[in-house]
C-alpha cells in the first residue's frame, strides 16, 4: 500500500532518517517504537508529505507521492492522520470540526456528512458532544473526535503519532479501545506509540527506529520476547 | 432666560468685573454657540469619521496584502522559492521598515507638501497618508496572528486534504482574527486619533475647526477641550462596541 525506498530526511546538517526503506501492506498495523527524538514523528509526517523528504521515494497505491505533479491534498484524502496534541479546531463544534473536510473537499453533501459524523460519533459514544466546543472535551474525548474527524473522511490508512501520550493515565484506555476496534475492523494503520501492551495486542509488526535507521523489525511475540538489537534490548528494559 | 440673552447681558460688563463663572461661560459662547461655531465642529467631526474610514479601509487591505504575501512566504514549502512571492515580499518589507521607521507626522508632510504638493483636496491627501501608515501597522498585527496560531492547526487541516487557501480561511484566518481582534481595536483608535494630525498639511478635521475657531476669539481652552471631548466619546463607543464584538467570538471559549 505504501512503499518507502531510501527515505532520508534532515534538518539542516542533522541527518534525522538516513536511507530508511520500508513497505506496508493493506490491514497491517505497523507499531512504531524508539528512544525520544529519534525520528518517529519525522518518519510518519513523511508518509503524507507534512515533511517533505530530502531524498528517496514514496509510493501510494501506486502513486509516487514526493513527485512535485502529485496533488498532494487528493493524496491526503485517502490518509487520516491523528496527532499527539489532537489539533481539533477550536473556532468550531464537534460536529463542524468532523464535517468540514468532507464537505469542502467535495467528498459528500452536507447533510450526508452530518449523518456519518454522527453514526462515527456513536461509535465512539460521543453523539452528545455533536454541538460543544472542543474546549468543553477532555482530552481521551477529544482524542476520540480527532480519529473521528479522520475517519469521516473514509481513509485508507491512519497515521496516529503518539495518540494518548498527551493524555491523563484514566484516559488512555478509552482512545486504545477505539484504535482497537478499528484496528479490528482491518483498517491499515502506522502507529508511534510508547504503549508497549498496544503494540504487543494489536501490532502485526513493530518497527524500532533509532539512530535514524529501522534497527529491527519483527512480529510482536519475537519482538518482545527476543529482541536481537542490543539497543533494542537497552530500549525494552527501560520502558517494560 | 436663554443663553443668547445671558450673553448679552454678560458681555456689556467690563471684563474686570465678571466672576469667575460668567468669564468661564462668556468663553464658552464664543466656542460654542457663537456664530453656530459648533457647526464648524461637527463639520471636523464628519471629516474626522470620512477621513478615519477612507484610511481604515486602505490599511485593511494594505494590511490584509501585505501579510498574506509575507506569510505565504514564510510558509513555501522548504526549498521551493517562487521569484514573484519573493519580490513582493522584498517589496513589503521594504514598506512596513519605511513606515514604521518615520514620523507619521513626517509622513504626512512628504505626502502633503511633496507627493501631493499640487493637490487641493488636503483631506483626501492626509486619508491617504494615513491608511499608508496604518497598513504597515495592520499587516504586521495580522502577521503576528498567523504566526502565533499553533502550526499543528494548520498541519490538522493539511492532512485532512483541505489545500492552503481552504485551511486559511476556514481554520486559521477566524482563530487569528479573533487573537489580534484586541489589537485591531488599537491600531483603530490610534487611527481615529492620529486623523488629527492631518491638520498640519490643512486637512479640515475637528482640530483643524477648533484652531480656526481659537484663531478667531483669541481663546483656545475651551476649543480644544471640546475637541478632546469628541475624540473621548468616539474612543469609548468604539470601545463599547469593540467589547461586545469580542465578547461574541470568545462563546466557542466556554467550558
Ligand atoms: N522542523 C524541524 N526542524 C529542525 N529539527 C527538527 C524538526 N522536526 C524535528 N526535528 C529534529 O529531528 C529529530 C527527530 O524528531 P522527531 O520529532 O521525529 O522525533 P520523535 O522520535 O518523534 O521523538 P518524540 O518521541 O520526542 O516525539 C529531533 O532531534 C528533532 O529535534
Ligand atoms: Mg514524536
């Protein structure tokens, strides 16, 4: 579904990614771990483009998205994305925040978005909130709007960085639960998180990147239960 | 008793002998009622909210231009230059350091005795002189509004697939707006104030009434406190109004 091939990044001198390739297939949740400042964000802000790569290839669906031709916005359609400090729209209701991207993309009418947003409010048992402000939410709401807000879009993929890290401890299990039942429902994701036991329950693969390199990758009972990298090893010791 | 009697009868006393009240109110005739002098103020006032319009309108949209060609300059994409962006970029830059490095009252006079040296229409010289000025204050407000937002918001709408324009007007353009509405209502009043200045190049404002009426009477106190008045009530129902209009953009703000 997307094919990474010698993704290098850097800021100034600093070289963030170096030379990364990588492919994931339709329905896989790819888990991404590592240390602080490793590259994680960079590495999925890549995928749709909100960095733009120094060097290397991104193909989507067959389409290489780092070409200047690409209509980059008709690309991010298809990605939702979900950010550690949630970015809802704060000028706007839950219900606009969820709808305008459909809307004025020309993906669906008004009312049609209307609906969806509140079938997807539902889901995530927050058809109540469809008229308050964001800053009327807590955070684990507001996280679960977010999601929702990508998803009325009706992506192919979701990219999630660090989704509950911003959150308090009692909040995290209710935006993991809704990430699972996505999950579930076979959607294609790429997740940085620090949430190891998300990772082992729901990760088909588990990419830990430091150093600016894929160090290892592996299914999770191997991942977890074996890790070959010694600052893999380093790295789970701290965190498990 | 009317005021038209009371000064006649005031009037033939000597001046020696009048009390303090009666000098006070003999002065105040003069400024005022006499020769329905309090016309001329009102004339001023209108050119004052005319002028005060005219160049509200062109620093709005000097302002509103000139941030947005700064901003979308800023926010190219890393290692994309577009040669006509960065020209009128160079250009407004050019401007804002001009403007916000000089007198207003210098600028005026370049306008007035210099750019416009031929020109008969004072008023419309120093409306112009103004909204210049004030543009280059707007723009930077509005600049500082865009730059402050949160990028994520800008990152949220982009990764929606909404492109550059749809995510500046329907997600970063309001939550600016209403973060610089405060400063906005500033740069007004300075504006409304500054049209006073337009005086020195004969623009025909309230100060520019007050000084001929002063000049005729030979008395100024009372011209120019009524004048200061004028300013001060149009100063406060401005803020009144400013007030309300903030007031109804913070209701997204309630928890
Ligand atoms: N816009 C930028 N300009 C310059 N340097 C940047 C920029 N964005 C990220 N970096 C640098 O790139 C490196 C990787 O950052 P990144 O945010 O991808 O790390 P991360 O793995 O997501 O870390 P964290 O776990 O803290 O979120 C860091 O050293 C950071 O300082
Ligand atoms: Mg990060």
């Amino acid at each position: 579904m997307i094919d990474v091939k010698n993704l290098t990044k850097s800021f100034g001198s600093h070289v963030v990614l170096n030379n990364i390739s990588q492919h994931i297939y339709p329905g896989e949740k790819v888990v991404v771990i590592g240390p602080s400042g490793s590259g994680k964000s960079t590495f999925l802000r890549c995928l749709n483009l909100l960095e733009e790569p120094t060097s290397g290839t991104i193909t989507f669906d067959g389409v290489d998205i780092t070409d200047p031709k690409v209509d980059i916005n008709a690309v991010r359609r298809q990605m939702g994305m979900v950010f550690q400090h949630f970015n809802l729209f704060p000028n706007m209701n839950i219900c606009d925040n969820i709808t305008l991207a459909p809307v004025q993309t020309g993906l669906m009418k008004k009312d049609e978005a209307v609906e969806i947003a509140h079938a997807l409010l539902k889901r995530v048992g927050l058809d109540d909130k469809a008229d308050a402000y964001p800053a009327q939410l807590s955070g684990g709401q507001k996280q679960r709007i977010a999601i929702v807000r990508a998803l009325a879009m009706k992506p192919k993929l979701m990219l999630f960085d660090e989704p509950t890290s911003a959150l308090d401890p009692e909040m995290v299990g209710e935006v993991l639960n809704v990430m699972k039942q996505l999950a579930d429902e076979g959607m294609t994701m790429v997740v940085v998180t620090h949430e190891m036991g998300f990772a082992r329950e729901v990760g088909s693969r588990i990419l830990f990147i430091d150093g600016g390199q894929v160090q290892e990758e592996n299914s999770p009972e191997e991942f977890f239960s074996h890790p070959k990298n010694p600052r893999l090893q380093d790295f789970l010791s701290k965190v498990l | 008793m009317n005021v038209d009697q009371l000064y006649e009868t005031l009037s033939q006393i000597p001046k020696t002998d009048l009390a303090m009240w009666q000098d006070v109110f003999l002065k105040f005739y003069r400024a005022w009622f006499a020769e329905d002098r309090w016309l001329n103020y009102f004339e001023g006032l209108v050119t004052t909210i005319e002028v005060t319009i005219i160049a509200l309108i062109i620093g709005v949209v000097l302002g509103v231009l000139v941030a947005m060609i700064r901003t979308a300059h800023d926010q190219q994409r890393p290692g994309t230059h577009n040669f006509v962006l960065g020209f009128l970029n160079g250009i407004s830059q050019v401007y804002v350091t001009i403007i916000r490095g000089t007198p207003m009252m210098v600028q005026l006079m370049i306008w007035g005795f210099v750019i416009f040296a031929t020109s008969r229409n004072f008023t419309l010289v120093g409306a112009l002189g103004l909204g210049v000025n004030s543009g280059a204050y707007v723009a930077e407000i509005i600049r500082g509004g865009l730059m402050s937002l949160d990028p994520g918001q800008m990152e949220a709408g982009r990764s929606l697939g909404l492109n550059y324009i749809q995510t500046m007007r329907f997600i970063v353009i309001p939550q600016a707006f209403k973060a610089i509405l405060p400063s906005l209502g500033n740069e007004f009043i300075v504006l409304l104030k500054d049209t006073s200045l337009i005086s020195v190049i004969a623009g025909k404002e309230i100060v520019y009434a007050a000084r001929a009426i002063g000049a005729r009477t030979y008395e100024y106190m009372f011209p120019f406190v009524i004048t200061a008045i004028m300013y001060l009530i149009m100063v406060l129902i401005f803020s009144w109004l400013q007030g309300k209009l903030e007031r109804r953009l913070r209701r997204s703000d309630r928890r």
